[in-house]
C-alpha cells in the first residue's frame, strides 16, 4: 500500500530574517563590532602624530615608540610619511588578527 505524505505549506520567510541572513553574510559571522572594529582602528590612525590606532589596540607601549621613532624622523620629509603610513596599515592588520583570534575561540 502506498501513503502519500500530507502537502506542506511552504516555509514563509520573514523579512527580518533576510536581513539577518544578509548581515550574516557581509560581516562573515562576527558580528557587528567584528566588522566595525578594524575601520574604527584605521579612522583613528589617520589622526596624525598620535597613533591613536595602536592605541585603539591596546598596544599602548608600540604608540609610544613610535611617537619617540617619529620625533627624529619629522625632521626628515622623506622617511615620515612612510612612517605613517605603515602606521595605518599596523592598526589596520593588528585588528583585524584581534577580530579573527576572538572568531576562533
């Protein structure tokens, strides 16, 4: 004998739901602070002088290094802007592992 199941009605997608889904998707499932935290990092390290970035890090001895590093290289037009620059991108990639090591725990 053959039973033939009941139809099911079919699944009805919330449309809060979808966007959860969306928002999953853009920030990788790490939420919205995972997603934020290395642009907030590389916004303040575009503050000039202070390397508020690495401070946003929590690496408040590398800051202070590097505020001393810099003191001598201001004088040197060539050298600071590298020097600055490779700022941004540390804070850049220091939040982005911080992100990615809270991910895997």
């Amino acid at each position: 004998m053959v039973q033939v199941a009941p139809e099911e009605e079919p699944n009805r997608v919330n449309p809060l739901s979808v966007f959860g889904v969306i928002w999953s998707e853009l920030s990788g499932g790490i939420g919205p602070w995972g997603t934020f935290r290395p642009l907030v990092a590389l916004a303040l390290s575009l503050i000039p002088f202070l390397f508020l970035g690495q401070h946003f890090n929590r690496q408040h001895s590398k800051a202070a290094s590097w505020f001393l590093i810099q003191l001598p290289l201001i004088v040197s037009v060539v050298l600071w802007p590298l020097f600055y620059f490779w700022s941004i991108g540390d804070a850049w990639w220091v939040s982005s592992r911080i992100v990615a090591s809270a991910q895997n725990e």
